[in-house]
C-alpha cells in the first residue's frame, strides 16, 4: 500500500469585534489583527484576534504535496 501526502485549501468562518467611528476604520483595525493560533492559550478574545469557533469549511483543491 503506498502513502500520500495531500494538501488542500479550506476556507473557515472567522469573526472580530472591533470599536471604531465607522466601518471603514474598523475594516483597516480588523486587517491589522492575527488570526487565532491553533494552540491557543485561552487568553485571545474576539477584541484583539480573529476568532474561529468551529471548522465549517471542507477541502478544495486537494493535491499531492
């Protein structure tokens, strides 16, 4: 049997909660933002990172490394 190693491209829901005077100012704070870590230690909110509750996507695109 042989073994393959596959990568795909996934795309999830992601969320922030950004204060700002208007939307666009908000969108330019919510750019500057990291992603949640995958390991994280619990201390990241929705105010300071973008936040994923659950995997909600599927993969695309599969092909061999």
């Amino acid at each position: 049997m042989n073994k393959y190693l596959l990568t795909a491209n996934v795309t999830i829901s992601v969320y922030t909660e950004v204060e700002a005077e208007n939307l666009a100012e908000a969108m330019r704070i919510a750019e500057e933002r990291d992603l949640m870590p995958i390991v994280h230690s619990g201390g990241e909110t929705q105010e300071d990172t973008w936040m994923c509750d659950e995997l909600d996507g599927v993969p695309e695109n599969i092909t061999e490394a």
